[in-house]
C-alpha cells in the first residue's frame, strides 16, 4: 500500500449526480485489481478529515491512467468536484481485495446497481480483455445514471438496462431476467455490487444454479487500514459466522459466504 500523489487530468460532470476523474497514474508500479480500492483524501483542508473510498472505474495500462466514477452524495464527494485539472490528489492505495476471474470462466454474469456499476466496469473491462463473454445487468434510478452502458457496450459488453423510471428494476423482473439469461447462455460465474436487495436475489439464484459468485461490499469506512474496525461485515465460515473487515478482507468477497442481512 503507498500514498499516491497523482495528477488530475480531468474531473468533470457528467450527469446530474455523477461525476468522473481521470489520472495520470505512472507512479502507482502496483497492478491494479478491478475491485481494489483507493482512499481518497477529498480536500487539502482537514475538513472532511477521514478519506473517503472509491473502486477503480477504469484502468488503461498503455496510456497509464485510472478514473473514478463517483457519485455527488455529501460533504467529501462535494469537494472532490472542486478538484480541477492539473491539481495533485492524494490517494491511498490500491487496498483490499479485488475480484477474481477463474481460468475456464468464458461467460460472466455481472449484475450492478448505481454506483456498483463504477465498481463492476473494471471488471468487465479486464473480462473483455481476456477474451471472457460479458453479461451486465445494470440498475438504476434513471436511465440518466446507467452512465457507463455506452462505454461498456463499446467494449463488447451484452448491457441490460432497468430503470425505476422504466418501472423494470424491480427484483421480480431482475429474477426473470436472469433465469432468462442462463437458459440462454452457459454462465460460469456471477458478479455484483450495489445493492443488497439484487445481491441476495443473485445469491440465491447462484446457489440454486451452483455458480461460483463474488460480491464488493460498499461499507461504510474509517482508516481503510484494517486498523479501526469501522467496516466490519459478516461471512459464513465451517466453524460458524465471522467478522470479517472490509477493507482488508475485502471489499471482494464470495456471494455465497457473505450475510447480507
Ligand atoms: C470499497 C468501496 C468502493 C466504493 N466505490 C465507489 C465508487 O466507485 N463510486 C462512488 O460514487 N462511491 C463509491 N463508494 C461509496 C463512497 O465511498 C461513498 O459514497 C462516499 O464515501 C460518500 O462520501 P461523502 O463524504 O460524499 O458522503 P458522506 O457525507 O460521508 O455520506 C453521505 C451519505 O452516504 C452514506 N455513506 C457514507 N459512506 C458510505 C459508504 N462507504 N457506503 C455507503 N454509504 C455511505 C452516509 O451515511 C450518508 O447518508 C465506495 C465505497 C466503498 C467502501
């Protein structure tokens, strides 16, 4: 883990709620994990004083970047859009545990709501690269904040998207359409982020299929160091049900172990 000072190439609107920042990252020698996070300190004053943390959006090894896609939701992402180009942010990372691809995984299922689709685009970007068949349903309030449909699509991504707006997102429709997809594809594995509702409803359509899932948990954090305990979650284990940390242990974690409450 390090403390990065990277440059702002861009930080811009793009939607009513959303925004994205790209970076230039040649300093970061790490790989970088779809999954992984960074813990970013959103303003140079004190205030707000605890990081705040973000997935990797999108990484391009060649032009050695990293973007963010992140949502305008309180104090720390209010002033990270004061952020212009040019300006250094300081960043920790990258932390935690990113997802995995199996090797004989030759399609995916990845299922994402609001910002879980900043999370999951990562990985569809690197299935894309290693030739994976990619599956994304993406929900959210409005088609407004499906913002990185096109840019998947565009790397060969099957998109589904539901909306409320459409009146489409609700579980019941998101459980047919899955069931739909599976008859129709031999899916290997699922993926999800952002919602516990969708998660639990992937997690037991996984069980009942005997897929393999995994799932990043957006938990609320402190220090990100796995030093403070603030973002503590719980997993099935053999010997019964352990605290795990976010953070550390994750934010990836088995579909299957995780108690989603
Ligand atoms: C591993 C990880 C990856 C994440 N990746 C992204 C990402 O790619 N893009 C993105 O937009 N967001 C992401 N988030 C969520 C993001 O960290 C929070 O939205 C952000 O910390 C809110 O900070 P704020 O100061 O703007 O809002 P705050 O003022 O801190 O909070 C605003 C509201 O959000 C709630 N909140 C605060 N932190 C979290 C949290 N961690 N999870 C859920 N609710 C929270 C607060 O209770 C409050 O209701 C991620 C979170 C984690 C843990």
């Amino acid at each position: 883990m390090k403390v990065n000072k990277l440059e702002v190439l861009s930080n811009v609107q793009v939607s009513e709620r959303y925004w994205h920042m790209k970076l230039e990252a040649s300093s970061i020698l790490e790989p970088v994990k779809p999954g992984q996070f960074f813990n970013i300190k959103c303003a140079e004053a004190d205030s707000p004083f605890l990081r705040r943390p973000f997935s990797i959006y999108r990484m391009n090894k060649a032009e050695k970047t990293i973007e963010f896609l992140y949502l305008m939701k309180g104090q720390g992402t209010f002033k990270l859009t004061d952020v212009v180009a040019g300006e250094k942010v300081d960043m920790l990372g990258p932390l935690g545990e990113g997802f995995t691809l199996g090797k004989t995984w030759d399609t995916v299922l990845l299922l994402a709501r609001g910002v879980g689709i900043a999370t999951l685009a990562a990985l569809a970007q690197e299935a894309v690269e290693k030739h994976v068949k990619c599956i994304a349903i993406l929900s959210a309030r409005t088609n407004n904040d499906l913002l990185a449909a096109e840019m998947l699509q565009g790397l060969g991504v099957q998109v589904i998207k539901v909306t409320e707006e459409d009146g489409t997102s609700d579980v019941s429709n998101v459980h047919r359409l899955i069931e739909q997809l599976l008859i129709e594809n031999d899916i290997k594995a699922t993926f999800t982020c952002g919602s516990k509702r969708l998660s639990k409803l992937l997690q037991k359509i996984s069980k009942n299929h005997g897929l393999p899932g995994q799932i990043a948990l957006e938990e609320h954090m402190g220090c990100a160091m796995g030093v403070c305990y603030a973002c503590v979650c719980d997993i099935k284990e053999e010997n019964g049900i352990n605290s795990v940390r976010v953070c550390k242990e994750g934010p990836v974690f088995n579909l299957e172990k995780v108690v989603l409450g």
